[in-house]
C-alpha cells in the first residue's frame, strides 16, 4: 500500500485541514483589512471532507488539526469534529482557533472528539490584544481557555506570532503566566507571505533570540513526538507549562517536517510556502473514487521539495496565512 513518504525520507502522519478562509479578526500581521470574500465556489462540505480524511489516514496519516481563517465560523463545526474523530486510523484531532466563540462552544467541541485545542493569544495586555486583532475581546477568550482547561484535552496551547515593538518585551509576564498553569505557549516568528513585506521589515524578530534567553534562564529542550508540530518546546523545573518556538527561518527547519495541508477548497499543498497546489476536490465527490485519490496523494509527495524559499524572500502562492491555515 502506497504511503506518506517523501523523496527525502520524511514521513507525514499530520495533516493541516483548512475549513474556511473567512476569519472575524483583522490581525495585524494577516487580515489587518478584514476577510474580503471572493466568490469563489464554496468550501469543502461534510462528505468532501470525510472522503479526505479517509483517504489520508489510509495513508498513514494519524493527527489532523483543523484550521482557518477561523474554523469556528462554520456551523458544521462539531460535525466535522464528529467526522473526523470516527476516521479509522485517526488517534488525535485537534483545532487551531481565535477563540471567539470558545466560552460558548468549546464543551461541546470535546463532547464531538476534539483532543486538543491551540488557542491564538499574541499578547497578555488587554490593550495590546485589542491593537494586534482588532478586538476588544481579551478577557472573553481567557475565559475560554480556562473552561478548556478543566475538559481534559491532551494538550491545551497558546498561540502568539512574535512582533518587534508589539509584544516583543512580555518574556517576564510569559513566565509568571506559566508559573503554575499546566498550558503552553508557543511563540511563532513572524513568517513573510505574499501581501505583508513592509510590515514583515518593521516588526520581524528572529526567533532565535527567544532561544537564547530561555537557554541562559535555564529553560531545557524537550524529545519531539513523531507526530508533534513544528514548535521546540522547552520545560523548567519552577515553571508548570511549556514554551515552544517555531522558528521558519531556523537553518533546519524543513529536515523535520510531518505535516501536509489541504486548503478549504480541496487544494493539497505540500508546503506552508509552495508555488503551487494540487487539486483534490474532483476525486471528493464519490466514494468510488477512494482509491484513486490515495494515488494522487502519495503520488504528488513526490514532488514536495527540501525545503521553503523564505531565505530567499519567495514565500511561494501563500497571499496571508488565513488563505491555507497556517
């Protein structure tokens, strides 16, 4: 049986799934305008996305993370969860959110078969939560991710893209946060895509800096599962939670790579930041086509490269993050 392994050995058992590119947010360094719909036709509906995830997990593929634009802006969201859950092979489901709607729905996202939650936090100051998003909803999505975590997910995280002269200098409110919370953050550097150049000059900080303050704070690096994301997590013995770091533009990045995307609209990408998309969705519109879509598949993985061209300034067809997920 065909599997997901690529031309350089790497194996891929995570998938990436984007339910909608739409997101009520205007964060800065993504939709600082607002998602602006194209008309495009529809996003992938409930069969389209179970027929995916059959095929994938066929393959080999064990984790999914659903993602946005914001994947709680679909109605079918626990549904999806549901699908996703029963998938033969499936062992973990997790989902990437702003946390608009956490408070409300997150018990009913765990009853579905979410098992693990990351929630987009970029700064502890209220003021500065508001300035980064666009909205003043700071104390509704901290009050969410408390209530997640009393709900027994193997993992509740904290998202926050790092930004010079934004939030930048909040290390030490980080750290008190941590102190007696079993929860992780995971600081992520900022990423150069198609439609933020100027912005990525002005508040782009290497993540390696991050890094080295940690070292020197006696923070250590933690055994990577086969399945984890991209983060480097770190643990102190004084400290209940975790610090991950992705860092895009660290020297070996892509050698670790596991994971594969498919767009909202059926598009496999095989990177963050590729030059093309391979379409999926003519082969998600009947059972009969299972096979055929396997093929396809373990086929194109064929044609997935090192690595991304970020060094290079080439941040392939990604025009924001929102469009494919992150």
């Amino acid at each position: 049986m065909a599997s997901l392994i690529d031309g350089f050995g790497r194996t891929f058992p995570y998938l990436r799934l984007s339910l909608t590119e739409a997101c009520n947010f205007r964060c800065s360094y993504c939709l600082p305008d607002g998602y602006q719909a194209n008309g495009r036709p529809s996003f992938l509906d409930r069969d389209e996305i179970r027929r995916l995830l059959r095929a994938f997990a066929g393959l080999g593929m064990r984790k999914v993370r659903l993602t946005g634009g914001e994947p709680s802006l679909r109605k079918d969201l626990p549904d999806i969860i549901a699908i996703a859950a029963r998938t033969p092979g499936v062992r973990k489901v997790a989902m990437t959110t702003n946390g608009c709607l956490l408070l409300s729905k997150v018990r009913q996202w765990r009853e579905a078969g979410l098992t693990a939650l990351n929630v987009s936090v970029d700064s502890l100051d209220p003021q500065r939560f508001h300035a980064i998003t666009g909205h003043d909803r700071f104390d509704e999505v901290m009050a969410g991710v408390d209530v997640a975590l009393g709900l027994g997910f193997d993992a509740v995280k904290l998202n926050a893209v790092l930004l010079r002269g934004r939030n930048d200098d909040e290390l030490p409110q980080w750290l008190e946060f941590l102190r007696e919370r079993d929860i992780a953050i995971r600081f992520i550097e900022l990423m150069r895509t198609g439609d933020n150049q100027a912005y990525f000059e002005r508040h782009h900080v290497r993540a390696d800096t991050l890094q080295r303050q940690l070292q020197d704070g006696g923070w250590t690096l933690t055994p990577r599962a086969a399945d984890a994301g991209p983060a480097l997590e770190y643990q102190h013995s004084d400290y209940r939670g975790r610090i991950g770091i992705i860092a895009p533009y660290s020297k070996d990045f892509c050698a670790g790579c596991n994971r594969l995307r498919v767009t909202a609209r059926g598009d496999l990408r095989l990177c963050l930041f590729g030059e093309f998309g391979i379409p999926l969705r003519p082969l998600l519109q009947s059972d009969d086509d299972h096979e055929a879509l396997m093929g396809r598949i373990a086929t194109q993985l064929g044609l997935k490269a090192a690595g991304h061209g970020l060094h290079q300034g080439n941040s392939g067809i990604t025009p924001h993050l929102a469009s494919i997920g992150g």
